[in-house]
C-alpha cells in the first residue's frame, strides 16, 4: 500500500477530499476492528467452531483483517491528516510490514478457504480423515512463514538497496518500502495472478460439481436405500451448498475490492505513471473495505457466528 496522501489540486479542494478520507478511513478502521474482534470471539466462546478444523482458515483470515484494521487504518488516517509520515522511519517500517503482511496473508486465506471446499467435494467422506487440525494449522502457518520473510526483509534492508533514510527534520514525507520495479512485478504475480488463477479454477471447480450432482439426483432413493443413507447424503448436500454460498460471498467481495487496486498498480508499473489522485483514493478504500465487510459475510453463513454478533448486538429479535 504505497499509494502517496500528497496531493497538488486546489486547497480548498484538497481539504475536502482529505477530510473525506479521513473520516472514511476512520469509519473502516472502526468496523473492521468491531467485526473481526467478534469473529475472534466467537471462535473463543463456541467450541464447535473450534472443532471444525476447516473453520480455521476462516479465523486466519480475521486475524489478519483485524490487523490491517488496528494498524494499517489508524496510521494512515494520520499520514493522511498530517500530509507528512510523522512517525519516523522504524516506525514506517513496522506499518509497512503488518500492512503488506496483513494483505498478502487476507489473499492466501481466501485461496486456502477455496482449495478447502475444492478438497470436501472431491474427497466426499475421506475428507473429515483428511483435513485435520493439524494439517490446516500447519498450512496457516507456512503461509505466514513464507509471507513474513518476503515482505520484512527488503523493508528493513530498504537503505541498502536504495539509501532511502530519514529527512533532515527528523520525518518522512511518505512512507514507502524500497521495492524496485522487479521486486513490485514479483509481487503483483506471486500474490495476486497466482492465487487469481488458483481461485477462479478452483470456485469453476467446486460449483462444476456441486450443479453436476444436483442434475444427477443423488438423492435418489432406491429400493436398497436405508434411511440413514438417504439422511446422510441429504446433510452432505446441505453442507456443500452452505460451504458454496461462503465460498462465493468471499471470492465475489474479494475480486470486487482487490481488483481495482491491483489493475491500478500494474497500470502504474507499467507505465511509470502516478494515477489520478481520485482513482487512487477510491481504489484503495474498496482495498480497505474487503475486511470490514468480511466478517460480516461470516456472521450471514455461519449461525455459531452469527449468534455472536446477535448476542453482543442484543439483536435477538432479527435471529
């Protein structure tokens, strides 16, 4: 997120649209902190969110929507106030970190969500043996140990690569990491293009096969059929199509909000141009916006979070 608060339009102009972007930031970092705060919470409180093991991946990805909410907002809502990085280079440095990390790790959840759901339809009853506590925790957190590493060490090394340091005055005017345009290529199709094309083939993938075995009938009930059996594929069915719902309310607000950013930024590579002030604003509030709507999207396909956030809300009349 290196997209620059400076901007050489009127002043009279310009004080608007900062104040709007304050207050629109504020906004963001308030909700997306509320919400994933109460996802966490429900994971804490219902242990039969805990008890699914795939539900972690969805608790990975608030955690990291929770970070990009207490951090990345509230920071660049005073980068954007100030006109000016006022904080120093370490402390740059650390916001540079947890906001490219937060962001990388948000796209690797959705695509760890989508090979998930890919692996209950393919496997159908092996899945349950085959994804284990152990196993998601262990993909979590190699997808942080490599995500980590690829962001923290060109940041903190950013004087060596480019002799970028502190102003005479003590500030930054902008607060920005030392990626060269090859380091920003790798980037833009390691953690963008890759998983776009993982999650597209994967979603064609897992709704390919949920319409095939709805057109096939399997719940057909022969003269061999037990109740039992009829019972169990009725609750497999019900459980894949609620497991595609999620899927699809998280890819669609995922492509919707990253999208413009990502064309803008490769635009912007590309060309060896600064975008329109307004264009950059706009893309990276819908950016933003993906992890304040997220937890919602659980909270409206999953009833034990739900239930949370009705709880906290004292909303129990809408249940």
């Amino acid at each position: 997120m290196e997209l620059s608060p400076d901007y050489d339009g009127n002043q009279t102009d310009d004080t608007l649209i900062v104040s709007g972007g304050v207050v629109i930031t504020w906004i963001l970092s308030v909700v997306t902190v509320f919400g994933n705060s109460l996802v966490i919470l429900a994971f804490i409180t219902e242990k039969s969110l805990r008890s699914n093991p795939a539900h972690l991946f969805i608790l990975n990805l608030s955690v990291a929507d929770f970070f990009i909410g207490a951090f990345s907002f509230p920071l660049f809502t005073l980068w954007l106030m100030f006109g000016n990085w006022p904080f120093g280079e370490g402390v740059c440095k650390m916001w540079l970190i947890i906001n490219y990390t937060a962001c990388a790790v948000s796209v690797c959840g959705i695509t760890l969500i989508s090979l998930d759901r890919y692996w209950m339809l393919k496997l159908k009853l092996k899945y349950r043996q085959f994804q284990t506590t152990k196993r998601v925790t262990l993909m979590i957190l190699f997808s942080w140990a490599v995500i980590l590493p690829f962001y923290t060490i060109p940041i903190l090394f950013w004087k060596k690569f480019r002799g970028v340091g502190l102003q005479k005055d003590g500030y930054l005017k902008e607060c920005k990491s030392a990626q060269s345009t090859a380091y920003q290529f790798i980037n833009v199709f390691v953690y963008l293009l890759i998983p776009l094309t993982i999650i597209i083939y994967l979603n064609c993938a897992v709704f390919k096969e949920i319409r095939h075995r709805t057109r096939t009938n399997p719940l057909s009930i022969t003269v061999l059929s037990t109740q039992r059996n009829v019972n169990t594929a009725i609750s497999s069915m019900r459980r894949n199509r609620k497991s595609a719902v999620t899927l699809a309310a998280l890819v669609s607000a995922f492509f919707i909000c990253w999208t413009p950013y990502y064309v803008v930024v490769i635009w912007r590579i590309v060309s060896n141009q600064t975008p329109d002030y307004t264009v950059l604003r706009v893309v990276l509030y819908l950016l933003f916006s993906n992890s304040a709507i997220n937890p919602f999207l659980y909270a409206l396909t999953n009833l034990k979070i739900r239930n949370v956030f009705f709880k906290f809300l004292r909303l129990k009349c809408f249940k």
